[in-house]
C-alpha cells in the first residue's frame, strides 16, 4: 500500500510545489517559465482544468520515478538528490520535447525560459524525492 501512497501524495506536493515555484517566477519577472500543459489550456480559459492537467502529469512522473528511476538513481545517496537529479532530468526532455513538437511558440528568451523550468522541476524533484525515500524500501 505504501508504494501507491507514497507517489500519491508525494506527486501532490510535489506539483504544487512546482505550480508554487513557476507562479513565483512568472510574477517576479526573472524567469518565464510557463507549464506546456498551462500553454494547451490557454485557449480554454480553464485554469482550474490546467491544474488537474498539471496534476496527474505530477503523478505520471510520481509513479515512473516511484518505479523506475529510485533504482536507476541509487547511486546519488541522498534522497533529495535523487530527486534533484530526476527533476532536472524530466525539464531537459520535457524542454527538447516542448521545441520539437511546437514550431510556433514565441519566447522571449531561451535561456531564462530554460533556467527557469529546470529551478521548477528540480523543485518538484527535491519534493518528491523527500516524500519517496529509497532508504526506507531498502529496510
């Protein structure tokens, strides 16, 4: 039961952590990061729908590391770290995913867009290695 909590609630948190940490971003001005999901529900006006997008998107990358990648990355030992690395990890693919599947999208500026989405997800990576620890699956 624990490994089906764990990403639950881990993923939770983890999401709001990195809509928390974008929000901060966009309203500060530093960095323009915005969410690929937030930018296909644009044309609906639906922020709330954005967020449950945003939401189970959390909760896929949740399970994948729930399953996968906690024994790919148990070389870092540090549980935060572990999740850093798999954050940074998800903002490079979901970034070369985002500028080859859009030819279209207008940014401001690459780098900050760049910078600020891996501060993001490194974010949700550290959240969610702190609520999915390997030290207590190996006990």
């Amino acid at each position: 039961m624990k490994k089906i909590q764990e990403p639950i609630i881990g993923g939770f948190f983890a999401t709001l952590a990195l809509l928390f940490v974008s929000f901060i971003e966009n309203i500060s001005g530093s960095f323009n990061y915005i969410s690929p999901i937030f930018l296909s529900s644009i044309a609906d006006d639906s922020i709330l729908g954005a967020f449950f997008l945003q939401l189970i998107a959390g909760w896929i990358f949740a399970f994948i590391y729930s399953l996968f990648f906690i024994k790919i990355l148990s070389w870092a030992k540090n549980d935060w770290i572990r999740g850093l690395i798999y954050g940074i990890v998800i903002a490079i693919l979901m970034e070369i995913g985002l500028y080859i599947a859009v030819d279209n999208i207008i940014l401001p500026n690459l780098i900050l867009d760049t910078i600020g989405m891996l501060i993001a997800y490194g974010i949700f990576g550290i959240v969610l290695g702190a609520f999915i620890p390997l030290s207590k699956r190996e006990k």
